[in-house]
C-alpha cells in the first residue's frame, strides 16, 4: 500500500482526458488500494485517478460514515440520469478549502467494472450520485470550480497559488 501526492488546482495535469482501461489486471488492482488509502488518509469521499496524475479510467469513492464501503469503478459510464437535478455544495481534495454550489442529476446509474473486472451496475442517488458526476468529470480532465463563474474561479486559482508559494516557504 502507498500514499499518492495528490495535485492542486490549478495544475495543468488536471486537464487530462483519462483513457479506458484495456484489462484489470495486478497492476491496477493495486492502483485502486492505493487511491482508496490515500483518499481516506485525506478523509476525502472520492478521487479519480487523474488526481494522481495517472490517466486512466479509474475512480473510487466512499460516503459512509464508517468507512466501509469503498468503491472502485473502472471504465465507468453514465447509462441513465435522472430528470431532476439539484445544487450540492461540494469540495475536492485538489482544491483544498474550497466549496461551492454546482448542479448536479439528482440520481445516475453507471455501468463499471469492479476491481475484479466484473461488470455492474451503480444505481446512485444522494451524496454517491454527487460524488460519481465529480469523480467522473475529473476524468475528463473537469474540476468542479470550472462550473463557477469566471470571477469567482480566478479568485480560487490565486488563493490556491498563494497558498503554494507560502508551503514552498
Ligand atoms: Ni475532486
């Protein structure tokens, strides 16, 4: 098992669109234990592999409250949303301190593969259904701020930067 450092808004690398996975294999069994361990370490509910600077379709997430019930979604996509849609206050581990209101699907069901290559499908709603949407839009190289207005964002990216240069001090 391995923390991975996790990068900050804005880094360019958060831009990148990720790339299917070909097989679930060793290699990104151990991908999915690593990103779960480094997202409760930073008692986060999601992180997309994108986050770990690797560019490949990989998400895992956890909204209970113990901690129990990790999930690892490879290749996911959305097969269904729902007609509503509401605003949640969300956050993001590279975003650090920031949250805001985006809108999101009310509930989606996404089809993935577990970390065993099977096949299934997720039916979401609640605090998973946000989570699955911010999850997936990282791999599409999406951060949630890019919702916000114009104003309100460059106002994030210098906080955010302000707060690199006072770390590297
Ligand atoms: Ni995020």
């Amino acid at each position: 098992m391995a923390l991975l450092p996790i990068l900050c808004y804005p880094d360019a690398r958060l831009h990148t669109v990720a790339k299917a996975v070909p097989e679930v294999d060793s290699r990104i069994r151990q991908l999915a234990k690593d990103m779960l361990e480094t997202m409760y370490e930073a008692s986060g509910i999601g992180l997309a592999a994108t986050q770990i600077d690797v560019h490949q379709r990989v998400i895992v997430a956890d909204v209970s409250q113990e901690h129990d019930q990790p999930l690892v979604l490879i290749n996911p996509e959305l097969v269904w949303t729902s007609p509503g849609t509401h605003m949640n206050e969300e956050g993001c581990l590279s975003v650090p301190g920031i949250y805001d209101g985006v809108e999101r699907f009310d509930a989606v069901h996404v089809r993935a593969l577990d970390a065993q290559g099977a096949s299934r499908v997720i039916e979401a709603t609640g605090l998973l259904s946000v989570c699955i949407q911010h999850e997936m839009d990282h791999l599409l190289g999406k951060v949630f701020v890019e919702y916000l207005s114009p104003l309100k964002r460059n106002r994030i990216k210098t906080k955010m930067l302000k707060a690199r240069r006072e770390d590297a001090r």
